[in-house]
C-alpha cells in the first residue's frame, strides 16, 4: 500500500518524505551505534547517491557492526568478505564446476548480494583487489566470457586498518577512485564509551526494524539526481577540484608546493551528487554552497596525492583541504 502511495507522490512530496524517512533510519542506527554521527551520515549519503564507501579507522571502532546495522535496517541481503593473504578472486565473484550432467555451472560467489562488506581490504593482494573494480564500476561480473549482473541495488563499504602497514598491500589509486568517500573513524567520546560499554556487557538486546526497502532505495537515488542545482554551485564544485591540480591555471598557490597529483572528474561528480543528497537529508529542495562544504573531506581525502615537501613538514591532507576551502 504505501508503495502505490509513494509511486502516485510529485517529487517535492517524495523529497518530505525522504527527511522523514531518513532521520527514522538514522534514529534506528543510533539504537546500535553510539555516537559517530557524521560517520553515519557520510555512509547514508553514499548510499543513496550509489556510491560506495571506504572506512578508515584502527580495530574496536564498530566499523563492521555499522555495516551490519545498516543492512538489517534496509532490510536488504548482506555478505561479509574477509580479505586475507590468500584470498583469491573466485572466491570473491565464483567459478565454474562440473555438475553431475558433466556440464559447467557457474556458482555464484558473496558478491552477489545488495551491500558487501570488504572487510580489511588492504590485507589482499592486487589480483584480488582488482577483482571488484568491475563489480563496483560496472555492478556485474565476467567468468569465462559470460557476464553477470550484479543485485540492484548493490554497495561495497569496505575497512581498512590505518596502523598495520607490514603485510599489507595499499589500494592502487584507480580503485581508491571507485569509492565515492573515505570515512575517518574516530575514537568515541569519554561519555560514549562509557554508554558503549555498558550497552556491550550486559544481556540486553536491541531489535532492530526495518525502514526501507530496495525499491525505496532506488526511488530516493533516482530522485536525488533529479534536485536541481543552480550555476553558482556546480561551478563551485568544479572549481574547487580544478583548483586540486597543480598544473592548472586556477590551481591553488598555497597548495600546489604540497600536492603531487590532484583530483580528477569524478570527483566533481561525487561531490554535486553529495551535495544534492546533504541538502535533502536538511530539507532543501536545491544544494548550497554550504552542503558543498560540508562533504568536501570525505570526497578529496583519498584523491589527492601528497608530495615530499607535504610528508617533511608534516601537513596532513586534511590539512590541505582545509586550506583549500
């Protein structure tokens, strides 16, 4: 019933009822997830921009269990893929095998499924990383020549441990583009931990309902594409990132002593999709400078290369971006 009443909404109703909708999943992750709340939000937006999303922060800060909370909450089918050394491929996307009949059949690996955890990411070598290159660009897979599609809506949010680098193989740039934001977990609060670890030693269980759909998913991506964007703020967008290349002429003086290699087109695209959905998320009809802004870090902070000089003096890329803004 409240599909036929969603379908029969103009999109300004539709864009109500995504604020409502919204801020009841968000309410319904904070039943699980203390605190983190512009991890969660970067995460949402994400999501409804179909985007994937790339988690960044050292072990015990609930970079897994937000994963599986968003997916109960969506009601939508989950894997877990936990990158090791050894892990190959096939494992991630299947193989064929002999059936009984002596005829190939293709088995479907655990990426076929709505939202994919890649847990750890960087502990696998570059044969498996590259692996889900095609499945996050293109949402299918190739086996033997035959292509696959992949569920819709479909996601990868993977981990990454910032600490342990021995033994670990970083992401090529190339797929660190794939993901739409790099999300920095933090450590809780001294009152948030207090409250975590009293939620998470006793016998008490949360249940957790589910908010929407993946037709409601899709719907809200679609009409996130749909908000209008006035000429100051698409120029804005494609001026700040212009302004990431050092051999660009609107490059910015400051920053071009720190950075070897800027950010490239997606990132202008990311960015306007970004801002488009932060203004809904708000209640806005049309993004401002502000949600610009306001999702910046996320979206830059793994397509800008630093160079020597940056590494000597210390300065961060956070650093940078902020210097930018």
């Amino acid at each position: 019933m409240e599909e036929v009443i969603m379908e029969n909404m103009n999109d300004v109703q539709l864009l109500d009822k995504f604020v409502i909708n919204y801020t009841a999943f968000k309410d319904e992750i904070s039943k699980i997830i203390i605190g983190q709340e512009d991890v969660v939000k970067e995460v949402l937006i994400s999501i409804f921009c179909g985007g994937h999303c790339l988690l960044v922060g050292v072990p015990g800060l609930a970079k897994t269990l937000l994963v599986q909370t968003i997916s109960n909450t969506l009601g939508m089918s989950f894997n877990r893929i936990q990158f090791t050394p050894d892990l190959m491929p096939s494992d991630i996307v299947g193989a064929e095998i002999l059936d009984e009949n002596k005829n190939f059949k293709f088995i479907k690996g655990p990426i076929f499924s709505n939202i994919i955890l890649a847990d750890e990411i960087n502990r696998t070598p570059p044969k498996t990383q590259s692996a889900l290159l095609e499945a996050m660009q293109e949402k299918s897979v190739t086996n033997a020549g035959n292509s696959y599609k992949l569920d819709n809506p479909f996601f990868v949010l993977a981990t990454q441990n910032p600490i342990e680098q021995e033994g670990t193989y970083p992401l090529p740039e190339a797929q660190l583009d794939r993901f739409m934001f790099n999300v920095v977990l933090d450590y809780p609060s001294y009152e948030q931990e207090l409250q975590i670890v009293k939620q998470t030693t006793s016998n008490s269980t949360v249940d957790l309902s589910t908010i929407m759909t993946s037709e409601d998913i899709l719907r809200y991506q679609e009409l996130i594409r749909k908000i209008p964007v006035t000429d100051n703020v698409l120029e804005y967008v494609v001026s700040l990132v212009n302004k990431t290349r050092p051999s660009s002429e609107k490059g910015n003086t400051n920053m071009k002593q720190y950075i070897e290699w800027g950010a490239g087109p997606r990132a202008s695209q990311y960015m306007l999709l970004a801002a488009k959905c932060h203004a809904a998320i708000n209640g806005k009809y049309s993004p401002d400078i502000d949600d610009v802004r306001a999702i910046v870090k996320p979206i830059l902070r793994h397509r800008l290369v630093k160079n020597y000089k940056a590494e000597a003096e210390g300065i961060s890329i956070d650093n940078i971006i902020e210097n930018l803004l």
